[in-house]
C-alpha cells in the first residue's frame, strides 16, 4: 500500500548562496538555522515515520553538484541554509530520507533559480512510502483421513524373561493413503524382533510392568495425525512354566553320596524274601547295572531335574533341582517322573511323583514298601530292614518355583509313575505295587494291601511344605481295585494287582486315558474310565479298554502294542507314543508314535510315525566312567503336544537298546515332530514328516517326562 504524506515548505535564504529550508508533514511554522548553527534535542516525527536525518543532493547550471546531510534528529522540521551557490538558473534539489523502521522510504525535488547575495525559498515536498503490511496466500488444501489403530493384542499377557511374547497391532486407514500403513513398536525396555512389523515379538529383560507402544502411520506427517495405542505386559521372573515352552524332566546319576558311593563288589543287596545278595559290580556308571542279575530290585536313587526350554529356538530359559532332601526319582526306572501341567484357581501347576525320604544314592528304593513293614515278603525289606519304606509322593511346582507335596501310601513294592491334577481339583496317579510273593487279593498279610493300592489312584490333596506331612486316613483309593482278567483255555486268572500295571496317564473330556505296556500280565492297551472318580467312588468305578485299542494277552503274544502315553489333539484324533518292546509285530509295525483316529465310535490305527526315530544310533558316549555302549531308539515314552491350526508338534521321550543291562539307565534324547492334524493316511507330505533331536544323548543322563505349557 502506498501511503503519501504531504509536508510544510522547506525555506532557503541565501545570502550569496542560495539556503533551501524543506519539512515533512504538518507542524509548526519552521526555523531556520544556517549549516553551521547548533541543534537541539528534536527528532522529527510525522504519523507512524521517523527521520533521523535527511539526505540532499543539488545539481545546477555549468555541471554543478553538491550534496550532504541534514540532521533533523533534534528537530520538529527538516530545514537547512546551503549556502555558496553560485548564481544562476535551473538548479535543482532533491531530498531522501529512511525511516528508522528500516522500511518507509520519502523522496522529493523542486527546481529554483539563484540570485546573487539573496536567500530564495524553495519548498519541497516529500513523500513517503510506508512497506507493505500484509500479503496474501494461495490455499490448496489437501484432505487425508489419517489412520486409526484398532487395538493391541498380547499373547500372553504375562511372560518371563528371555521369552518371546507375541505382539499384533490392528489398524485400518479408510482412504488408503496417502502411503501403505507403517508401524513402530516401542518399549523402555526389552527388545523387538522387529520393530516396524505389525505382528512382532517382545522379550522382557527386567521384572516388572512394560509400556508397549505402538504407532500407526499412513505417511501424513502432519502432527497428531499418527495413531499410537499402548498396552502393559507384566514381566515375570524365570519360571518353569513360562507359557509355550516345553518343561522336561531329566535325572543324572551320582555315584558320590549315599549308599552307592560305597557300593563295591561283595556289598550287600536284596535278593530273595528270604536270602540276601551280594553285588557283582561297584558303582560306576557303565557296568553299576550288572548288579541287577543278582538283586532284581536293583536301583540307584538320583536327583530330579526341571529345564524349561524355548521349544522353538531350544535356549534354555530355566533350570532347577527339585530339592532332593524331599524327593528323588531311581535313575534306571524307565517310567517315572512323567510331566502334567495342569491348572486351578490358583495358577498353573506342574505335578510328577517321587520317593520321599530318601536322598541320593539310596538302593534299591523304587522296589521299596511305601509303608513300613508294609509286606514281609518284599526282598529289599528282608535285606534293608522293615523301616527301609519310602512313601510315593505327588509333587506339585507352582508358576513361582515353589513345591508341594502329597505323600501316598500306594504302589509299595513298586514304583509311582505319573500324576496329574485333575480338572475336579484331585490328584489322579498310576504306577505299579508288589515286588513280594503276595498272589491274592486281601487280606494277605500286607498293610496296606499292596494289590489294591496300585494301578490308578485317586487322591486327595495335602499340598504340605514337607514330604513328611502326615498322610490323613482314606486319602486315596484305587480305581477298579479288583480288575483282574483271566486268559486262556480254560481260563487263568493273571495275578492280582498287577493287570492294571499302568504308567500313563491324562485327562481328556471329562475322562481320563491311561495305558499299560509293561509285564506280563493283562494287556498292553489303552484304558479309560469314563468321568472323573472321587476318592469315595473309586472302587465302584469301572475300568475298560477304549474301543478299538488290542485286547490280545501280553503273556500269550508277548505285546502286539506296547503304548507308553496319549496326547488328544481334538476329540477324534488322539496320539500314543509305543516304546517299541513288545513282540516282533510291535517291533515292526507299532513302535513309535501313533495317530488314531475315532470313526463311528471306535478307534483305528491310521499310522506310525517313525522316520528319523527307530534305528537312529548313537555313539561315541563317553564319560568319566569310560564309554557307554551305543543306543539305538526304538520308540518312544513319555508323550506331550500343541495343536496349531491343522499342525500337531509333538515331543517324546525315547526308549532305546543297548548292551547295558538295564536300557533304563541308557542315555536317551528328547525328540520333536510335526504332524498334519487332518491326515489319515502315511502319504504325500506326512509320508516324509521326520523326528528331530530336541536334546540328549547326554552321557550319565536320563530324559523321562515332557510337558508343553498351554
């Protein structure tokens, strides 16, 4: 905008010289003053401008120039006397001038003529220009419906340290752009595996609660036009039941402490109800077995282990031992410390079974009465003495490390196998009893009845501190305790007790599922009771073969099956692990893990995995003790899975041969495979579906239970 200012004249006087006097918008009448004269202290301000002092330039006839400044900062008028103009016509003067602002600008000329020794006005007008004060701008608007996060899944809720949690982030932008939807993960501590994915995962690396924050981008970087959702995971000192990994049980012999730690060829062992023995071999770890032909109750106690392991990278999270002044397991026994993860009110539970009492190195325990004085007849009471009685014990971890246990006074003379908790908040265990003479049902001279006090057991829960809690009468009961089947022509009854010689079981549908597959006795099968028995109605429960599974007697074919445990991976597809010790067609066509499959209520075999398993031998096993002869797996034991859309991932533990005599005590290997769900035939891709090697062989260990924590 232009703004122009009009301004007083401006007066010359010339005496000889011509004097231009000029002033710049309304004022008083102006003074002059000649070039030389003094000021005072005045600054010219017109409206919004002010001078501080103006310029002057004059241009006269015969190329005559002159120019200066005049200081108008101490007066009210821009006025001057220029003198020494040499008379004459056509001089011109113009005036300029900046405001202090910096940005008004004033300029103005006159013409005059000079006369000889006379002062001639001049008045000159300024005008000045002020900067332009606004401006305008060109609008193109762009319109952009920016993104809006959905929300933030966490699976689960709740990790330990070092363990993936899976993390997804849903978000949707209505109008597509004006890029593809970025992502951007953030946390004050821990990792990402990716922090620009929608789907990444997180490991914790310090207890306590995590902000996870995650931002949502459509590349408009407009602020506030981001989305950003946070959630909070709490994360968990190390457990061994960190949920998705897999928890296994492992025992390692010990020949330092206990009776073993003595044991020396001529020490004696148990031999008869009547007789002693005495050992053929001392303790070292190869050849300690050899004492077994001539005490067949022989064992050696060992510690229990917990690894809790990342079943998809196998990094360990966690290890412990369960504390052995409470519980040992026998190293050779085969059968023991399967795994159950269960839960109730009160969190996830880890539930197995040992000895209670009876520490490390300890002889002859898994053979050992549960009671003492329990049954007269058991050699290792006639040799160890009738005090010599160590109770089967449930043992249960909590999700904080912490133990519990529940003595038994089942399975004397034998060994507790596996427990678990089941859904009616009760124990349910099976294993095996009698190592005496006792071939009756009671009475027969045993307290408690060893022939009834066997197979599957109901029990309550003591969940004491101690192993030595008091175990309360009628605590537990057996299930079918009279189960007693009789083959051949004319028919034999087997011995009593020992037809419900089981060794795995679980829970599925308000049932449970149990097998045998060891001794002579009865039938090498899978089992069922049909709903959950209490203590009170245990003995009117009825045990049965599930449909579909072999009835052939194990004494009349030596085993056509010899099932170890079962996984269900829905309600018609249920997994069996065989140890693969049966007869020729169990060798052949059994051993391994097998998938069945419910078809009009009966189940059938669909097919045995085995590729990568049987026949694998392994070698090179060398110890401190010297070398153990090689292994070679020829089925599985103790079973656990995970369903995974139509994917099974299964674990076992492996039964193995050597030349050892007692394959128990072989080192054996943890193993994985993934199974089609849906297949029921061995063709295509599940035809080569192979085993892996999850850990093991490990010299001087045994792997024995295996449990994938939902």
């Amino acid at each position: 905008m232009l703004r122009t200012i009009r301004y007083a004249p401006l007066l010359a006087i010339l005496s000889s010289a011509a004097s231009i006097v000029s002033g710049c918008g309304e004022y008083s009448p102006t003074t002059t003053r000649s070039a030389t004269s003094g000021s005072v202290d005045l600054a010219l301000v017109e409206g919004d401008v002010t001078l501080t002092s103006v310029s002057y330039s004059i241009s006269g006839p015969n190329a005559f120039s002159t120019s200066g400044t005049i200081d108008v900062s101490s007066s009210t008028t821009v006025s001057a006397t220029i003198g020494n103009l040499p008379a004459g016509n056509g001089y011109t003067i113009t005036l300029s001038a900046t405001g202090t602002d910096g940005t008004t600008t004033c300029g103005g000329s006159a013409t005059f003529n000079v006369t000889a020794h006379a002062v001639i006005p001049v008045t000159v007008a300024l005008a000045c220009h002020e900067a332009q004060r606004t401006g305008s701008v060109s609008v193109n608007g762009t319109v952009n419906v920016c993104p809006v996060g959905d929300g933030i899944s966490t699976n689960p809720a709740d990790i330990a340290i070092g363990f993936p949690l899976a993390l997804s982030v849903a978000a949707h932008d209505s109008d597509s752009g004006p890029s593809p939807l970025t992502y951007s993960w953030t946390a004050p501590s821990g990792s990402f595996s990716d922090p620009t994915s929608a789907n990444p995962t997180f490991v914790c690396n310090a207890p306590g609660p995590v902000t996870l924050t995650a931002t949502v981008s459509d590349g408009d970087s407009t602020p506030g036009c981001a989305d950003t959702l946070s959630t909070v995971v709490t994360c968990e000192p190390g457990t061994l039941l960190v949920h998705g990994s897999l928890v296994i049980s492992s025992s390692t012999y010990d020949r330092t402490k206990g009776a073993v730690a003595s044991l020396a060829i001529g020490t004696k062992l148990a031999g008869s109800a009547t007789a002693t023995a005495s050992a053929v071999a001392g303790n070292s770890y190869p050849t300690v077995w050899s004492n077994e032909s001539v005490d067949a109750s022989f064992g050696v106690t060992s510690p229990i282990q917990l690894t809790n392991i990342d079943p998809t990278s196998g990094t360990v999270l966690s290890r412990l031992t369960v504390p052995s002044s409470q519980v040992v397991t026998s190293f050779p026994s085969k059968s023991e410390v399967g795994l159950h993860v269960t839960s109730d009110a009160s969190g996830p539970h880890l539930v197995f079974m040992g000895y209670a009492g009876a520490g490390v190195g300890a002889l002859d325990v898994s053979n050992s009465d549960a009671v003492a004085g329990q049954d007269p007849t058991n050699p290792v009471t006639f040799a160890f003495g009738a005090s010599y009685a160590f109770a089967r014990t449930i043992v249960s971890m909590d999700g904080n490390g912490h133990f519990s246990y529940t003595p038994t006074n089942a399975y004397g003379g034998n060994n507790g196998r596996s427990a678990l908790l089941g859904s009616n908040g009760l124990y349910y265990t099976v294993g095996n009893a009698n190592n005496g003479s006792v071939a009756a049902f009671g009475p027969n001279g045993t307290t408690p009845d060893v022939t009834e006090t066997t197979g599957l057991e109901a029990v309550t829960p003591i969940n004491g501190s101690s192993s030595t809690v008091a175990i309360p009468a009628g605590n537990s009961a057996e299930v079918d305790p009279l189960l007693l089947f009789s083959f051949g022509s004319p028919p034999k009854a087997d011995k009593p007790g020992k037809d419900n010689n089981y060794r795995g079981v679980t829970e599925f549908g308000g049932a449970l599922y149990f097998t045998k597959g060891s001794g002579s006795n009865g039938m090498q099968t899978v089992y069922t009771v049909p709903s959950l028995p209490t203590v009170a109605n245990a003995a009117a429960a009825t045990i049965s073969v599930v449909p579909g599974f072999p009835t052939d007697s194990a004494k009349a074919t030596g085993g056509n099956f010899t099932p170890f445990a079962v996984f269900f991976a829905n309600a018609t597809t249920m997994y069996v692990s065989d140890e693969g010790s049966g007869n020729a067609t169990d060798v052949a066509s059994h051993a391994g893990l097998e998938k069945w499959s419910l078809v009009s209520g009966v189940w059938q075999l669909d097919y045995v995995l085995t590729q990568g398993l049987i026949g694998a031998v392994d070698s090179n096993l060398n110890g401190p003790d010297g070398p153990y002869p090689n292994v070679t797996t020829v089925g599985l034991r103790n079973l656990s899975g995970v369903v995974n859309g139509d994917k099974v991932t299964l674990w076992a533990t492996t039964s193995t041969s050597s030349a050892s005599v007692d394959n128990g005590a072989d080192p054996n290997k943890v193993v994985v495979i993934t199974d089609q769900l849906s297949a029921t035939m061995l063709a295509g891709p599940v035809a080569t579906e192979s085993f892996s090697t999850v850990t093991g062989p490990t010299y001087g260990t045994v792997y024995r239970g295996v449990a994938f924590v939902n």
